[in-house]
C-alpha cells in the first residue's frame, strides 16, 4: 500500500502563508503542517487550527534555529548582537561543531522552549522536524530527540532522500548539493532515533524537488513512488497584499503561490487516484 503525508512546511511564518496552507487542507491536499513556534502569524495559525474541529491534519512543531526572534532570552551563541538567529548559512556552520556542552545547552533551552509554546496554546504534537532541518545537525540532535522523548512526540522526520534518476531532467547544481548535503545528515542523525521509541517514515521526499514542483514533477513522483509510508515536504502559501518585512519576509513569494496552486490543481488530485496513493496525516499509531 502506497501512503502520503503532504506536510506544509513554515505555517506561522505570515498571514498569507497560513491563508494558502488552509486553502491546500480545505481541498484535502495538504495532510500535515509544521508549525514554527516563534512565527509573527503563530496566533492566527493556531486559530486556524482549532478551527478545523475534528482532526483533519496532523500537527508538527517546526523547531527554528536560523531565522527570526528565538522564544528564549539571553542566548549568545545562537543569536547575534540584534537578539535574532544568525541566519541559514550561520546557524548550518555553527550546529555541525559537536560535543560543545555550552551550544548545546542554549540549543537544549530554545527548543524546550518552544515545544512549550505550542503545549501552551493546548496543541497536541503529533510530529517533529526542523525549519531548514536544523534538528538534524551534530549540535542538535540530542536535543530534537530528548524533547521527543520527553514530551512524547511519535514521530520525527529524517529527510533521506535519494537523487533522482538520471533522465528525469538537470537539476540547479546548488539544489543537488544541498539535499545531498541534508540526506547525509539525516543518514546520521537516524541512528539516534534507535532504541527510543521514536518513528519516522519509510521513505522522504522534497529535497529535491526544491524550486521544481509542478504537475510534471508531482505526476512524476507519485508514478515512482514506493510502497509504505512516504513524507512530502511543501511550501505553498499566498502572496501578501504588501511587501513583508522581517526575517521571514522571503517566505510568501509567488513561488510559493505557484506551488499553492499545482497542489490545488484538479490533475493532481487525479494524478492521485491514478497512482493509487492515498493521502494520510502522521498516522495516530506507531508502524
């Protein structure tokens, strides 16, 4: 049997992005979301959420290290003299330093910290992973799964994903190198996973289809996909009405509606049946 989560990555990250995500759920295409916890549009996300009633998707915290005000006050390894995360690039080179007890630590502190926003707000945690994969890094990855753990969070997302076949079209060269980058992390991070009770999918895909989603690339993957349980990462969501600003002002672009919009598309959902895929959340049981 042939299952799919689609998990909308970024909810929270402004208005418009929440907008287009509900959109995806509302027409059942999109079956997950992970939420970032120190998002400018976390309270409009979490109504939004509770709005749906019954669970209709299950609900991810998006653990965030790299953009954006962290929960925590007073870190001074993470963030920079403004108070805010270092950016992508930063944050990546500083969480692959391992065995540094006092990186570890503020990473340990944040975290926690935002696991508890969401456990505030009275969300259940149905899964884990992390905005740019950041609980994957060598830093964090004790972390990600202590408060797995603790909190009793089921399952977690380990991004290996393997390239595409050769003949399935050039891929931007930059796009190769980071989800290969990312899957080797994710290779190593898995092994922390062993013995903890904690689940992740059989199979992971996204990674390279950054930038390239489209009818074709969908058709594609849904024609090639496995047998078992397999994660789809998007990123869909809306243009906002006037120019965002801020460390998440990158993330409502008209990529994104672009993408939005060939979730939305009726030949994907044809595409669908087709394959004989069904669409699932994070199932409530351990495989």
């Amino acid at each position: 049997m042939k299952r799919l989560i689609v998990n909308a990555d970024d909810l929270a990250a402004d208005e418009a992005r929440n907008v287009g995500i509900f959109e995806a759920i509302q027409q059942r295409r999109v079956t997950s979301v992970s939420l970032l916890p120190n998002g400018p549009a976390i309270e409009d996300a979490l109504r939004r959420i509770r709005s749906l009633g019954r669970r209709t998707v299950s609900v991810g915290v998006h653990l965030n290290l790299s953009e954006g005000k962290p929960v925590s006050p007073d870190l001074r390894l993470l963030t920079g003299p403004d108070g805010f995360f270092l950016g992508k690039t930063l944050t990546h080179t500083l969480l692959m330093r391992s065995g540094e007890q006092a990186l570890q630590k503020e990473i340990r502190r944040e975290t926690s910290a935002q696991i508890q926003v969401l456990q505030d707000s009275g969300m259940q945690i149905h899964h884990l992973d992390g905005h740019q994969h950041v609980h994957l890094f060598p830093a964090a990855i004790a972390a990600a799964v202590g408060i797995a753990q603790e909190h009793k969070i089921p399952w977690m997302r380990i991004p290996e994903e393997p390239p595409p076949q050769p003949g399935n079209g050039s891929l931007p060269g930059e796009v190769m190198e980071e989800a290969y980058h990312f899957s080797e992390i994710a290779r190593a991070a898995r092994q922390h996973l062993r013995g903890t009770g904690i689940s992740t999918t059989d199979h992971f895909r996204g990674l390279y289809l950054k930038g390239r989603l489209s009818l074709s690339t969908l058709n594609d993957l849904l024609q090639t996909l496995p047998e078992g349980l397999t994660e789809l990462m998007v990123h869909p969501g809306r243009v906002p009405p006037a120019p965002p600003s801020g460390p998440f002002s990158g993330f409502s672009t008209p990529a994104r509606e672009q993408e939005l919009e060939t979730l939305l598309h009726r030949d994907f959902g044809e595409a669908i049946s087709r394959a004989a895929v069904t669409l699932t959340p994070f199932p409530e049981d351990h495989p």
